[in-house]
C-alpha cells in the first residue's frame, strides 16, 4: 500500500472522530504553544540586557577599590581608598588599547529648586566620562576641561531631575540649583536613557567636575572609580590586562602581592547576566515542555483505544492482502498526523500568546526560529515514539482473531 492511500485513510480516521482528536492534540499544543513563548521570553530578555549594557558602552571598563588584608585584617573595598590621580596619569601615559580614562566620584544627596526638592546622586567625573558613558547633551553644552582644572560649581542634570525640580517644563539649563548646601549652575541637560537591565533609572542623575565634588562635598583626594575605553569592543580583554598590569606598576605591588583594585568590563557583565538569563530559559523551556510528554502520553493512550475499536477492520485489511508493516504504517501515520497538527496550531498560539506577552505586560520578546524547528521537530518525534508501539501492536494482530473480534 503506497504512502498516498495510508495518508488519505488516516485522515478519514481523524475527521470520523474530529473532537476526540482535537483533544489528543491538546496537549501537543499547550506544550508547543509553552515552549516557544518561553523561549521567546528568554531569548528577548538576553538581547534586552545586551543592547542596555551595550547602550552604557560595550567597551567600557570599571576599575574600583578592592577588598584586601591589612596585618591579618580584611578591609572593605567601600573603604580601602587606593585610587588616585597618580593612576589617572600612568593609564593615559602608558595605555595603548586605551582610549579615555576618567576618574569618578559620587555623592549621594538633596538636590533643591526652592520649593522643589529631589533624592539624587552626584557623579563627579572629567569631560572624557560622557564619551565613555555614551552620554549625549540634550541641551546646553558638556562639561570642559576648565570647569575640573577651577572646581567650577556647574552640573548637567539628567531628564528625571529635571522633571522633579521643574515640574511645570521649564528648561532647567542656566538655571541654579542647590546640591546640600552647595550653589550648582545647570550648564546641560542630558538625553534621556531610561532604566538599565537593573531597574536603575539612569536619567535620575547629577553630573559635576570630580574636583568639585572632592573638594566641595567629600573633602578627599582618591577615587571611587576609575572608568576607561577600549579603542575598540575587539581588544577589551588587552586593554583590561593592560589597566591592571598598569595599576599594579603604580601601586608597587610585588608579584606576591594580590590586586588591591578589581578591573570589570561590560562583556564579563553581559556574559554573567546571559548565562543566568539563558540557566533560566532552558528551565522554564524544560517545565513547559512536560507538556508535550503529556501531549505524547494522550496520543498513545487514544491510538490503543483506535486499536481496540478498529480491531474488526485491522482484520478486514489483512484478509485481503494489507501486510503487517501496512497496518503498523497506517497507525503511526495517524499519530504523527495527530502530533504535527497539533504542532501547527502550538505555534499559531506560541506567536499569538508572545505577542500578547509583549503588548499586555511589556516583557522583551524574541522568537527565534530554531525554537520553531525544534518545536516541529520534538512534535514529529513524539508521533512516532508514543505511536509505535500502538500501531506495532496493531500490525501484529491475528487476521481471523480480529475478524471475530466483537
């Protein structure tokens, strides 16, 4: 019996029993459905992270104060004050994969526009930090060297600043503000970046000349970062290497001696962030996908009921000829047919329910097209491995014991 017979009997199989097939599918496609919007969801969140991370300068590196032992005592990085303006010239001297270097600062404080008052952080840093940061001017003009070299009182002020100390729109740029106690002119309003991968409004920000804010509000001559550029995303691990072999020369530590400043970059970042995020698909994937072992479970289950009901007609056909591998052909057609179906329809709802993802709650989403073929793939597999042994059991009965079967 060719292949184009046994299809067109399958389907008048599955169309005489058109609900009870439907519901076979069920499962199939609740899991197929699952499985690609929780990849989906996966997948979109991965490329979220990147692009925020990617967005705050994908070259970046981040240099900090490290925890470290002082005579047997462990000492908090938060506290172990070891950057300096010694470092800031040996890195711009001696970095070759180096672009920009600046130094930073923050202070944590009230910002005041007379009866209007904001809970901000002041970030003091150099001219260079905006290129690093990605950091646009809205309006107004940038920081200048002049302004650190005088420890001028001037800041720029991020979107969500000015929308808390001019409530009413106006353009804050020229305009004096009070940080604490401290006169701040407004000489720039930064574009706005909304919030990172971590829920931090990046908007919610004062930037100001890092000798002021050393000298006017923290009262210290050391750094709490040291923010740096590759020349290019290629040669971040060389210019990370160089930074620390840099710092160690300007330290004098010895071989021995452990780094008392910890280098970070935005790919170890993203690369840490991707591996939780992907951990986290494959377990949600791996739940939803409990689904189609169901889905397989019901199509095995109703392909021995068929069987059972067809047990008359399975004798029928080998009584005029049909062999064993015809009958065990014509019921795994029927279970395959059952599972790519349904495997269909999981995937209409898989990109409907993403989409509806998307638009009611807002989540990034990204369908990927292997997780498609996968879903095609896993569908055709379960038909064949929860059909088989149904339709083994059918191809192996007895012509004149299922002709008298009642």
């Amino acid at each position: 019996m060719n292949i184009v017979n046994l299809l067109r009997i399958a389907f008048r199989a599955l169309q005489r029993n058109k609900l009870r097939a439907f519901l076979t599918m069920l499962g199939i496609i609740i899991g197929v459905a699952a499985v690609i919007v929780m990849v989906a969801i996966g997948q979109g969140s991965k490329q979220s992270i990147h692009d925020q991370l990617a967005n705050m300068g994908s070259n970046m590196i981040t240099v900090l104060p490290a925890s470290n032992i002082s005579g047997g005592v462990k000492i908090a990085g938060s506290s172990f004050q070891t950057l300096t303006e010694k470092d800031i010239i040996a890195l711009k001297q001696e970095g070759k994969y180096i672009s920009e270097v600046s130094p930073a600062v923050t202070s944590r404080g009230q910002s005041i526009n007379g009866a209007m008052n904001w809970p901000t952080t002041m970030t003091g840093v150099t001219p260079e930090y905006l290129d690093i940061r990605k950091l646009t001017i809205k309006s107004g003009r940038s920081l200048l060297p002049r302004d650190v070299t005088t420890s001028a009182k001037v800041c720029l002020i991020g979107q969500t600043v000015a929308d808390n100390l001019y409530p009413n729109g106006e353009n804050p740029v020229g305009r004096v503000i009070r940080f604490g106690n401290i006169p701040f002119q407004i000489v720039g309003l930064l574009d706005e970046k909304g919030f990172n991968a971590f829920g931090q409004d990046q908007d919610d920000i004062l930037v100001a000349p890092v000798s002021t804010v050393q000298n006017r509000i923290l009262a210290t001559i050391y750094y709490q970062y040291i923010y740096a550029s590759a020349s290019s995303e290629q040669v971040t691990d060389l210019a990370t290497a160089e930074v620390t072999a840099i710092l160690r020369k300007s330290h004098r530590l010895k071989v021995s001696d452990q780094n008392d400043f910890t280098v970070r970059t935005q790919e170890q970042l993203i690369s840490t962030l991707s591996a939780t995020t992907s951990l986290l698909t494959i377990l949600l994937t791996v739940i939803a996908g409990i689904s189609l072992v169901i889905g397989g479970i019901g199509i095995m289950n109703i392909m021995y009921v068929s069987v059972t009901e067809r047990t008359r007609e399975i004798g029928l056909r080998m009584s005029i000829g049909a062999k064993g591998k015809d009958i065990l052909m014509q019921f795994l057609i029927e279970a395959i047919l059952i599972s790519l179906t349904g495997g269909i329809i999981g995937v209409l709802l898989g990109f409907i329910s993403t989409k509806m993802v998307t638009l009611l709650l807002n989540w990034p989403t990204l369908i990927s097209e292997s997780s498609v073929i996968l879903s095609f793939i896993v569908c055709a597999l379960t038909g064949i491995f929860f059909g088989y042994y149904p339709a083994q059991k059918a191809s192996r009965l007895d012509p004149i014991d299922a002709l008298r079967y009642e």
